[in-house]
C-alpha cells in the first residue's frame, strides 16, 4: 500500500504528539544540551490571538532552560534583557549560533543602584551550556540590560556598557574571545550600525522610562527641558572619537513644529531609542517628552523619527512608537493603538509604517496586545510575546510566545509562561520589574532564545527549537 508523504507525516506527527503528552501546561525541562530539544512534535496555529490565548489543548514545544539558577542562599538570575529590532542589531549569537552572550544578576524585584555588579558570560551551546565570564559591569538596568551584543560582523567580539573606573561617566568596553583581551571606548553604546564600525548613543542617565536608565550618575542637564548641549552621539569603534549629530533642542523643534510648549516645569525631553535599518543608511530615533505635574501625575508623549547616519533628512514616523522593527530598509513593524475615524484610541495592533513622512500606517497586520516582534531571517514569519497583564486581554499572569506565519496569517503557539517574581505566581503588574520575554531567533532562524521566570528560581534563558514548524508551515 503506498502512502503519500504528507498523510505519513501527519501520522507520524500525531503519534509523536501522543506518546510525548504535549498538553497546554508550561513547557519547559532543566539545563540540558541546546541541541536535545524535541523537534519532532506536533504544533498548534490559530487564526486570531483571541484565539490563542483562550485555547485549552495547545500544543508547546519544549522551552529547554540552559542557565543554572544558583541556590536558595545564593541566587543567580541570568538573561539577554532584550530583543534584536533589525536584522543585524543587538544580536546575542556569535555568527555560528554556537554561543551566545549574556548577563547574571544576583538580585531581583528591586532597584538598580549603583554599585549592583552583572557579570557578563558567553555561553558555549555545544559544550554542555558551559559559561564563560568575560567581564563586569554596573551599568545595567532591568529593561534594557547594558546594552550587551555581539558586534554586527565580528566572530570575536562582544560589547556591552559599564561605569568608568572613577565613577564619573558610562563607558562600554569590547571583549575580545580570542586575545582575551578588553578595551574601553570612552561613550555608553545603545546600537551598532550593521557593518559594526559605528555606535550611536545618548545620555543614559537623563532616560526618565522607569527601568531603562543607568543610575549612579547625575544629570547635567537636568534643569533644562531640551538641552543643546546633548543628544544623539555616534561614536567611531575602533578611535572612540565621537560627534554629537542632533540635539534634543532640535528634536524638540521637531516634534512642537507649532511653538515650543511653555508649561515645561518639572519636564523632561530625551533620547530613548536609536535604531539602525538593515543596510545602515537610516536609524530610527524615539524622542520622549515627560512631564512630572505632581506625585503620581505625570504624563508622556513619545514620537519617532528616522534621519541619515550624519543626523540629516530627519523625518517624521509614527506617535507613540513601542517595539520596533525594521522590515527593510523603509518599512517599520511596530504595535501601536489604532486610530479610530473620529481621532480616538481603538486596540493595539501590529501595523507596518513606510518611512516616508507621514506617520500613517501602510497596512495591518493583527490584532493583539504588545510585545517585542522581529523577523525570521527567512522573511515569512514574525516572532513576538506578551506582556504578563494588559488592560484590553484577559492575560491573567500569563507570558505568550508565538510566531505569526505571514502567508497564511496563522498564529503558531510557542508557549504560554506564568510569570513569577520572588519563586511565585503574580498576576499583577510587575511595572520595572517585570522579566518580558524578548525573543530571538538564532542566527539560522532555527531555534528561539527568550528570557522567562516560569520555573521559580527568577529569569534564566531558554531556548525553543522551531526548525520543524518553519520546514512545515502552515496550510
């Protein structure tokens, strides 16, 4: 009897499904080798995000946790604390995929201060997870880590910022892994360029957004609403030499075209996120203005921008820009509120923007609550979480992780993760202290790198293999 392929493999899938127990609980096993991940299960889709998050019988594949979480007396926390918003941006493999950058805390669920030491690890994939610690740093925060990357292009480099030796100023040091050697540039870095031979950076101890400062070091501009004097940077890698390309007084002009605003009392206006597009002839810029009225009345207005890598041909993108990414060169993926026709706020959804001046979205993609979306390198599918609450879906403590196939405009489910501070369930909001999942794909798209807290021993990173849902997509 001949059987076609595709009726054999769905048999085989279903089997497989059955005699592993694939159910809808948490998905996840102890450190083991990255590459013992079971590939072969069965996967459920969806075809809204209602959908997949009301579903009861959901097929995961396993999350595989490759940190240790230290002891009861002695924790140790580890993570990535963030996501690659372009292809060749805040990338945590090495080329290969065999290793893999990241930081360990020893605290949770309270502020950074000063003198709270990360280390800083490169983790060896084929060799049991074994972690390497190459540094140091006490510039980090719980949003947005110290900014640590592989440098785009390099096979031997990894960056991330730290605190100079008299305290006084952010620097970023570079490690390199085959003279074991470290270097220091004299500027904090927040992104590469792609070709690695430029940074670009602002002041991060003006960042008012709870969770994505470094704290130790006073602002010197803090009496000024829009400073001329600060802005945006971009920094040489190899001289350190820097140049400051536009200021926050003309990012300010920008965004009041009409006339500055004159109740700027208590206010702040910074530079909160750069961002290269894939070739590097564009980066995205998100300029935060933050009003502090009174004790628990403050207000925030976030508009993003795109200019040449010299600060020139600056143009107006999108309000309220959140996680970005950028799908090519002059398209930009990011979950805002849609606008109703009367100028109100409707639901959050994933929307694609053309970098052309206009702030109107050029087509939507689905409905569904934020989180942090990047792109197979394949370009069919797209990557992105949740958040563990939202205010519009009944989240309920619950991190979902799932992939978006765009021919089809299927939902795959990855997992669905109890959130858990302190070793246990909260469904409440965790504010800056909350551990997003911040997905990635590894360099060959083959396998999924977040942070997570669903174990109880605080986050640690895990890896998900999705080489047999991207070799079998969806119908």
């Amino acid at each position: 009897m001949i059987i076609n392929r595709f009726a054999a493999t769905s048999l085989l899938f279903l089997l497989i499904a059955l005699l592993s127990g694939c159910d809808g609980g948490e998905n996840s096993e102890s450190p083991t080798s990255a590459t013992d991940a079971d590939s072969t299960a069965a996967y459920s889709t969806f075809t809204d995000f209602k959908s997949l998050i009301s579903a009861t019988s959901a097929k995961y594949p396993k999350a595989v946790r490759i940190t240790e979480g230290g002891t009861a007396d002695k924790p140790e926390y580890h993570g990535f604390f963030f996501y690659n918003c372009a292809p060749r941006d805040l990338l945590q493999f090495d080329p290969t995929g065999r290793y893999m950058a990241a930081m360990r805390v020893k605290i949770e669920g309270r502020e950074v201060l000063p003198d709270d030491t990360a280390t800083i690890g490169i983790i060896d994939l084929e060799n049991k997870n074994h972690w390497n610690t190459v540094g140091y740093t006490t510039a980090w925060n719980w949003q947005q880590g110290c900014r640590l990357e592989w440098i785009p292009g390099s096979t031997n480099e990894i960056i991330w910022d730290d605190r100079a030796v008299d305290g006084k100023s952010f620097v970023s040091r570079i490690y390199n892994t085959e003279t074991k050697k470290t270097r220091t540039l004299p500027r904090p870095v927040y992104t590469v360029s792609p070709d690695g031979r430029t940074a670009l950076t602002h002041e991060f101890e003006r960042m008012e957004h709870g969770g994505t400062n470094f704290v130790g070091i006073p602002d010197k501009h803090k009496s000024q609403w829009a400073p001329a004097k600060t802005g945006i940077f971009r920094m040489d890698m190899q001289t350190g030499k820097s140049v400051q390309i536009v200021s926050v007084r003309q990012m300010a002009a920008l965004m009041y075209p009409h006339g500055l605003p004159k109740d700027t009392l208590n206010g702040r206006l910074y530079i909160f996120r750069e961002g290269y597009n894939p070739s590097g002839n564009r980066f995205i810029a998100f300029v935060k203005d933050v009003r502090i009225k009174s004790p628990g009345d403050t207000s925030v207005r976030t508009t993003g921008f795109s200019m040449t890598p010299e600060g020139k041909d600056i143009r107006y993108l999108f309000e309220e820009p959140s996680h970005h990414y950028w799908s090519s060169d002059s398209t930009i993926t990011d979950n805002v509120r849609e606008k109703k026709p009367d100028g109100s706020s409707g639901e959050r959804a994933y929307f694609e923007f053309a970098d052309n001046n206009t702030g109107k979205p050029i087509n939507k993609l689905w409905s569904a609550p934020n989180g942090h979306d990047s792109y197979h390198p394949g370009g069919e599918w797209i990557l992105t979480d949740t958040y563990s609450t939202d205010d519009d879906y009944p989240l309920n403590g619950y991190e979902y992780l799932y992939l978006y196939h765009i021919p089809t405009k299927k939902f795959v489910a990855l997992g669905k993760f109890p959130f858990k501070i302190g070793g246990k369930f909260s469904d409440r909001d965790p504010g800056i202290f909350r551990v997003d999942l911040h997905p990635r794909f590894c360099p060959d798209g083959r396998k999924v790198s977040f942070d997570a807290t669903h174990d109880g021993i605080g986050r640690q990173i895990y890896l998900i293999d999705v080489g047999f849902i991207i070799d079998q997509p969806p119908v």
